[in-house]
C-alpha cells in the first residue's frame, strides 16, 4: 500500500492504517532514534512520533508519510539528546513541515537499501560522505553549500551512471 493510501485512512481514523505505516515505517524509524539519541530512549521517540501522527494527522503527516515519519523521528531525537527532555515535552518544541507529495518517486523506505546507501556515501570525492552522514545524523555539523555539493555529487554519479547497483 502506497503512503498516499495510509495517510487517507489515517484521516479517517483507520487504526489499522496506523499500525500498518508502523510496520512499514517502525523499524527505519527505531534505528534512526536509536543511532541518535541511544536505545534507551528509542521506543519512546517512535511511539511518540507515531501518536503525533495519529493524534493530529492533519498537522504533522502529509502523502509523503514515509519522510514525515523519519523527519518527525529525527527532531525529537536531536531534542532528547540535546536537550536532556523526554520526547513528550520535545514534541511540545516541534513545529510542522510542509512537503508535498510528488507521485512520481517511490516510497522512500520501500526504495532504500541502507547498504548500497552507505557504500555510495564512501565512494563520494573528498569528505562530502561524511558530510552527508553528518548532516543528517546531527543535524548541524555541515553548512548548506557543503550540503547541497554532497547531495548534488551523489545524484549527479547515479544519474550518470558511473554509480550503480552493479558498481557497489
């Protein structure tokens, strides 16, 4: 099932859609919370992401629901660990993002494979996969242009094919 469908029967208050977008989404969620703020406090970033999304879907989940739930994940997680706070008074800080949907890319959990990921991230010029890494893991080691060069070198050598599946 497409996000698109998942965040419609969340609207309307399917709890099934709910613990679907939990199978689909949970685990990439837990690791990313784990990889942030350490296991103890994993669970509870995700379940707390979760009943943002549940509870007030039309402000924090979008058809994009895949990158709304790994984006929500990723602000409670920085704010627990820099802040010191339980995710339930870090999700009071957070603020809605907008993004909107665009039906010709795939899901981005279903199209993900973190090891070809990563391996791509390595074969980047210079310190851009660490730049990368950093970016996303804490949020503000990397300034934008040093960013948006990371991300432009990776998508210009998959698109160009000097980058494949066969190549890693």
């Amino acid at each position: 099932m497409a996000s698109p469908d998942l965040f419609q029967r969340i609207l309307e208050g399917d709890e099934i859609a709910l613990r679907d977008a939990f199978r689909r989404y949970g685990a990439a969620a837990g690791e990313l919370a784990r990889r942030i703020a350490g296991p103890e406090r994993a669970d509870e970033i995700v379940e707390e992401a979760f009943l943002l999304i549940w509870t007030e879907p039309d402000r924090w989940a979008s058809a994009a629901l895949d990158v709304h739930v790994l984006r929500i994940v990723r602000d409670l997680a920085l704010a627990v660990r820099r802040r010191g706070v339980t995710p339930e008074l870090a999700a009071l800080d957070l603020e809605p993002f907008p993004i909107n949907p665009d039906s010709t890319l795939p899901d981005l959990i279903d199209g993900l494979d973190h090891d070809e990921l990563q391996r791509a991230i390595l074969r980047l010029p210079g310190d851009q996969g660490r730049q990368l890494e950093d970016a996303w893991f804490e949020s503000m080691r990397s300034d934008d242009d040093s960013l948006n060069a990371a991300v432009g070198a990776l998508v210009d050598s998959i698109q160009s094919g000097r980058l494949s599946r066969q190549a890693l």
